[in-house]
C-alpha cells in the first residue's frame, strides 16, 4: 500500500518518491503557467479558455481574483519546493515524514493536472470530480498524518486541502451554472461552510496554517465578488469570514502576545507521555 504510514524507507523507494514528486510538482507548475497566459485550441463547442478567462466568463458568487489566487499558488509550490527539499535530507527524521505523504502529494499534482487540463476545455462536471477525490485523498491525509514539521505540512497538507476545498465551491458554482438569483442566495448560505471548516482545524487541532489559508482564499473570493456586484451580500460575508479565520489563526498562531494558556506547544513533564492533546496539533516538530 503506496499510502501506508512507514517507519523506514528502502532505497528504491526513497529514489522513487524523489523522482516522481519533482516531475509531478514541475507538471503542475509547467501546465498551470501555460494555461495562466495560453488557452487550448479551440474545440468543437467552443468553450476552451485559459484559467482566468474561464473564472471571468463564468462569473459565480464563488469566483475568485486572479491576483490573489495566483499569489497563494506561487507561495504554496514555494513551500512544496521546500517539502521536496526534505527528501533529501540528512535528518532521517524529516525524510521519513516526507517519504510518508509522498504517496498523497504526487496524487494530489496528478489530480490538480487532471482538473487544469478539464477547466480550461470547459469539462466542469469532470473537474468537480476530480477535485472531490483530491479533497477525500488530501482529508485522509491530513487525519493520517497531522504532525508533520511545518514546512511539510503546510506544502504537501494544509496548503492543497484548502485549496481543494475551496475548488469544490468555485467548480461546482460554474459546474451548475450559479448565476440567477437562486443560486446566489444559496450561495450566500453555502459561503459560511468556510467558516465552519476553518474553525474546526484552528479548533480541533491548533491549525493555524489552515486558518491563514482560507483566509487568503477568502480575500480572493471577496475582492472578485467586490469588482462585480457592489451590492451584494457574497463579498461582505467573505470579507467577514476572512477577518474571523486571520484574527483566530493569529490568537493560535502567535501564542505568545495572548498568554501561556493558548500556547501552540505544551510542556511536558520529563518522562511522560505525549498527551492526546498534543497529538492532535499538527505543526508541533519544528524543522
């Protein structure tokens, strides 16, 4: 089982998930630049558009700017580079955490090349799909293996599932074609599950990672709902749930300026076990 958490890893496979996250990580960047400026060919039902021409056509209550978005993607396959980097690694210890998400992290490149390939040919339906088997793939992951160090986590784990999450509204919108007054009404109550998905990770598990995330995926989806409808509740919503994830992800993420009750790590005593607690927080080991 390619998904199976190991404590040691042979030769071969160490060379394997090197080899496979580079060229799987390089195909999302080369495929994502292309389509960011290049559409393909025009096909028969003339729908083919590049990855923004796309959002802009299909204007939903969950479309996204393509600033901000871009800007998010380019720190996230900034910290993947970063994850990378961990396979090779001298400190066996962040070998092993890298080498176990592997399996996920070059599914995850697969299935994102898979979606781009999809939405910029205007294959909505098939897009969602794919997104919603990344979302459960990168969920597992994430329950699996929640306390990898930061850097890995927050490349190979945190940074994909919330994006992948918030693919699933932003497809899905274009997917059902969410443009009359209905579907933003729905729209302005679906909106809120960011905010109850966020809290849950900044709740649950100390995740401040998560919360930063969705919060700037917010701002994106707030300042594209702002350019398009000024009147309209989906960009003050955004907006609102943006400040509520940034000032939580901040209590959690910056424990010190709050007090020791809220802290990120817990003392323990010399020779005690590691409470349940702190096997729930993600980010505990540090690079």
């Amino acid at each position: 089982n390619p998904f199976a958490k190991r404590e040691q890893f042979g030769a071969k496979s160490l060379v394997a998930y090197k080899a496979l996250t580079i060229l799987t990580w390089l195909l999302v960047i080369v495929v994502g630049v292309l389509h960011t400026f290049w559409a393909p060919p025009k096909g028969h039902h003339h729908r083919n558009r590049t990855i923004w021409n796309q959002n802009s056509h299909y204007h939903t209550p969950f479309a996204l700017n393509s600033a901000i978005t871009s800007l998010y993607w380019i720190l996230l396959l900034l910290f993947q580079g970063a994850y990378i980097y961990h396979l090779y690694s001298a400190n066996e210890e962040w070998v092993k955490h890298a080498a176990n998400v592997g399996s996920h992290f070059i599914f995850h490149n697969l299935l994102t090349f898979g979606f781009i390939m999809l939405w910029v040919r205007g294959h909505f339906w098939q897009a969602e799909l794919l997104t919603i088997v990344n979302f459960i793939q990168l969920s597992a992951l994430y329950f699996r293996h929640s306390t990898t160090p930061r850097v890995v986590h927050i490349g190979a784990v945190s940074g994909p599932l919330a994006w992948n999450f918030t693919a699933l509204f932003w497809d899905g919108a274009v997917m059902v074609n969410a443009h009359h007054l209905a579907a933003r009404i729905v729209a302005n109550i679906f909106i809120w599950a960011f905010l109850g998905y966020g809290l849950f990770f900044l709740g649950a598990y100390k995740d401040y990672t998560m919360g930063f995330e969705l919060s700037l995926l917010m701002l994106s989806m707030a300042l594209s709902q702002l350019a398009t409808k000024v009147f309209a509740l989906q960009w003050i919503f955004a907006f609102a749930i943006m400040g509520v994830l940034f000032f939580f992800s901040l209590v959690i993420g910056v424990p010190g300026i709050f007090g020791k009750e809220i802290s990120f790590r817990r003392e323990q005593a010399q020779g005690s076990i590691v409470s349940e607690d702190r096997e729930r927080q993600p980010l505990l080991q540090d690079e």
